[in-house]
C-alpha cells in the first residue's frame, strides 16, 4: 500500500513539473518570435544597401543623384525610416550620392548625352574563315550583309575596347541608357531570323539546346562568359520561320528571352511593303506578332525591322499599316520601326528623335567607305553619346541646350 501511493505522489509531481517546462518553453519561443521582428536599420553606403537586399525580400529602388554635402556611394535618403517594422510587400526607395557636381570633370570627360548612338544591323554569320570569303574584310558576300564568325568576334571586340557597351533597343527608344560613367551605348540587331543567329545542334540530357559556337548567339553567349563586365544583348528580327528550325524554335525563343536578348518583327515573308497591298502589309505583321504571342507571350518587343528599308519614306501610303493595323480580327500597334540606314541615330533626348522611323549602320567593311564599320566609328569620335552613368539625368553642353527634347529627367549643363 506505502508503495502505490508513493508511486501516485511520484506520476503528480512528475505531471507538474512537465506543464512548468512546457510553459517556461512557450514563453521563450514567442520572447524570441517578438525579438525576430525586423527593424529598418539605417543605410550608410551602397555596400550595406546591396547586404540588405541580400538578407530581406523587399523591393530596392535605386536612384542616384550629385550631391555636395554626400561623399560618392553614401546615402543621401532612404523611404522607410530607421526604426520602422518591416513587413511583407514593401518597397525601399534609396537615393545614393554620385558625390559633388564637378562640372569641370564632365566637360574634360567630354560627357555627351546629345550624341549620336549607332544601332548596328546585322544579318547572317556564315561558317568561313574571312580569308576564303574572296571579299573586303570580314564580309561574306560583296554587299556585305553577311560576316564570318571571325569578324563578328572582333566586331564585339573593337566595340568593346572602345568603350561602347550594349543596350536593348527597347530601352534605348524609351530613353533608359544605363550604361557606365564615360562609355557609349551600342545596339546590335539582326534582320531575317537565319538559322545561324542561332544554331541548335542538339539538346542536352535535360533538354535544354545546344548552340553552335559559330552562331550569333554563340558567339556573344562566349563574349559574355570573357568579359564579366560586359552587358551582352541584341534584337532578333524573324519571319514566319522564326529561326528555320521547326523542332527549335520554341526553345529558342524561351532561350533568347531568358538570356537577356529581344524579338521583334521583320514581316512573314520578308515583304517589300512599299510594293505591296495595304491588306498584304496588314496581314504580314499581324501574322509574325500572333506567332511570337503564342509562343512568347507578351516578352517580345513590338518594334518592326522593315525588309529592304522599305518604304523609304514616312508619307508612303502604306507606312501608316506599319505602325497599326488589323487583320482577321488580330490587331496590332508598333511602337518603332528600323530604317536600313547608313549612319548612327540621334540621343533618344534629341528633338530630332524619332522613334518610328530609326536609322542603322550596316556592320560591314568596305576600306573606311560608304559608312562602313571603319567610316562610322571614326565619324562618332566627334559626337559620339557619352554617359554620365546615371540613368536618372541627361547631361550635356550648354550650347546644346536647344536641341534638347522637354523631359522629367534632370538636364545638368556645363
């Protein structure tokens, strides 16, 4: 008897002392739960900027200005407030100092936001070495719309240890050059969707395409992976075939799109629109941006690459089909249009701009002739576009003043 009531003394106590440890465990797990609630802590430098996006699923918006009293990199102001909870769905607007305004720098830098900016047309990259070719440099046939893999690889070269650095097409028309402190944008496009912009040879283990090193693509996707610093993208231009090849293309378009590179429209069959219908013009575009839609929804660029250039002039009467239309109910707006130019276009700031109707530079060498490669580079040495590095101001010359278009941007003169 002693014993069975010892042993209920002993299961009572036991009892308890667990609802004492559970409680005493309660109380410590929400104490830590309330001291997990994070704070906005204050931003000193971009370097503690880039930690906390690292740490914390909140959107950073970074907008740089000049500022006198900030040293370079500091925070001038930062939307949440040091102290305040942080919760989900918040956005972070930092303003970060470019340090003082040094108006003598800008000038001796020559930094030129009104100069010209070349959009480079390209075509095919044919498979031969540029001494079998039998033409001037690099070209493949004597027009010159075609280049070897050798010259395309020194091209993207030449552009880059002259300071120019690629940009979007699509942002260039909306007037967002992000490139670095005292380099020049470049755009490169490609007409016609051949098949060696970008070669499929085969498909991995995990169905991912193989790229032929010689293709466009490959080649670039190697410029990138050689130079880290590098931003790497071009505009594709297709016809009805995309990329002429059927088992690929759709691969290819999610590749292309995934890899920082643009779509656009160059007409289902490559129409002469100055020669054709308004109905055959209507139905070539719209057919090109429906097939785009199914495959890409919505990530393609809705500018057009006219074939032959043409028309060649705004007042054609079917022009007008190439900025709208609508054909068996399928309707379509084009933002910009690709002239087959000769020279480099103007700042998208420019008044002059105008983006439905861009000028290009065949990417050809002719003996620094008939704007060639040579002759166009040598041309922009005098009025080349030169960035400031923030996308946020437009800095030019005083004495260019007039010939800025009206923008929310900040305009710096000197």
């Amino acid at each position: 008897m002693v014993k069975k009531k010892k042993r209920k003394l002993n299961n009572k106590a036991y009892f308890v002392i667990m609802v004492l440890v559970l409680s005493i465990i309660a109380f410590f797990i929400g104490f830590s739960n309330k001291e997990k609630v994070d704070y906005m802590p204050k931003l000193n430098n971009l370097d503690e900027v880039n930690s906390f996006k690292e740490k914390y699923s909140i959107k950073v918006n970074i907008t740089y200005e000049y500022n006198d009293e900030v040293e370079k990199d500091g925070i001038i102001s930062q939307s949440i407030k040091e102290g305040e909870e942080l919760t989900d769905n918040l956005t972070l607007d930092i303003v970060i100092s470019m340090g003082k305004l040094d108006k003598e720098k800008l000038a001796s830098d020559n930094i030129n936001e009104l100069g010209k900016v070349p959009i480079m047309m390209y075509h095919g990259i044919r498979e031969k070495t540029s001494s079998s070719t039998g033409t001037i440099g690099g070209n493949v046939d004597k027009d010159g719309y075609n280049r070897t893999p050798d010259a395309f690889r020194k091209d993207l070269e030449f552009y880059y240890e002259n300071g120019y650095q690629m940009i979007r097409l699509e942002d260039y028309v909306n007037g967002k050059i992000d490139v670095e402190y005292g380099k020049s944008p470049i755009i490169l496009t490609f007409d016609d969707g051949n098949e060696d912009n970008i070669r499929v040879t085969s498909l991995d283990d995990n169905g991912n395409i193989i790229i032929d090193d010689n293709s466009a693509v490959g080649i670039l996707e190697a410029f990138k992976k050689e130079h880290s610093d590098a931003k790497v993208t071009a505009t594709f231009f297709v016809n009805g075939g995309i990329f002429n090849q059927q088992e690929y293309n759709e691969k290819i378009l999610h590749f292309l799109i995934d890899n920082g590179y643009d779509i656009g429209n160059h007409t289902q069959t490559h129409l002469d629109i100055k020669k054709s219908s308004g109905d055959r013009v209507q139905k070539e575009i719209a057919y090109v941006y429906d097939e785009l839609e199914k495959i890409i929804p919505g990530k393609y660029v809705n500018i057009v690459a006219l074939p032959f250039g043409s028309p060649y002039t705004k007042e054609h009467e079917n022009y007008k089909y190439v900025l709208e239309g609508n054909y068996e109910g399928k309707s379509y707006t084009t933002k910009a249009a690709l002239r087959v130019g000769w020279e480099p276009e103007v700042s998208p700031f420019d008044k002059d701009f105008d983006m439905t109707f861009l000028k290009r530079c065949r990417a050809y060498d002719n003996n620094g002739k008939e704007f060639d490669i040579e002759m166009v580079f040598k041309n922009l040495e005098k009025n080349r576009y030169i960035s400031d590095g923030n996308i946020d101001t437009i800095v030019i010359k005083e004495v260019d003043s007039a010939k800025l278009t009206s923008t929310n941007k900040k305009v710096i003169t000197y």
